[in-house]
C-alpha cells in the first residue's frame, strides 16, 4: 500500500485566511504568547503565517567550506493562523473577522473585504493599495 504523502494543496484550492502580509497580529498560544507583530508572510496551503521576529527559533549551524560560516542563525518560524489573532486596524482590539462586500474605492463598488467583528468596520488590507 502507497503511503500517504501530505501535499501542499495548490494555491487556488487553498483555505481563504483571514490573516495578510502585513496585518499586526497577536500571538495567542505557545512561548511568544501575547506579543504582536506584523506578518511578513502569509502561507495559506499549509495554513500558516509568518511573524516577523516572532516565533523565533535560534540555529546551530556547522560552517560549511568557504561560503557558510558557522554560529547561531535565528529564524523565525511559521505559526498556525490559529495561534495567532488578526489586530482590527480600527479599533486596535484583536478580533475575528467576517468577510462581506462593502462599496469600496472612488467607484463605490462592492468588494470582498474582511470586517472587525468588534467594531464593524473594515480591516485595512495593507497587501491593497
Ligand atoms: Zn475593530
């Protein structure tokens, strides 16, 4: 029997995150917990986010030939958007989000955007410009 390799879904059939590059987040679980920060990346096929300086891991590395030297690199690792909670650009409070259309832009035209369960109004999507 073929065992089962967990693959990356692609990115079209990956869950929607609620969570963006560049969104301030607060760390809910885990050793970092109740520091923000700010995503750097979003990773939405396995889930993840990553938070800059956050979630550090410090890595022992052998030097290797001439182009590696060796010492402590610290790099931060991927969380589960779980773990972590969406900072309202708003209100500052960290919240849920819901996602609605709402007319948006000079046009007035409706778009996707994700709403501040909190104070109802909408979280600035700074990946938008
Ligand atoms: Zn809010």
């Amino acid at each position: 029997m073929a065992t089962q390799v967990k693959e990356k879904k692609p990115l079209h059939l990956a869950n929607k995150m609620n969570i963006k590059k560049g969104d301030t987040v607060l760390i809910i679980t885990g050793k970092d917990r109740g520091k923000e920060g700010v995503v750097s990346r979003a990773l939405p096929q396995v889930n993840k986010v990553i938070v800059e300086g956050l979630n550090v891991v410090k890595k022992h590395v052998k030097p290797q030939g001439q182009t590696r030297q060796g010492g402590v690199i610290e790099k931060a690792m991927p969380l589960q958007v779980s773990n972590v909670m969406l900072k309202c650009t708003e209100c500052k409070e960290p919240t849920r989000v819901s996602r609605e259309r709402r007319p948006l832009g000079q046009d007035q035209k409706l778009r996707p955007v994700r709403v501040c369960k909190k104070c109802h109004k909408v979280i600035e999507d700074r990946t938008r410009s």
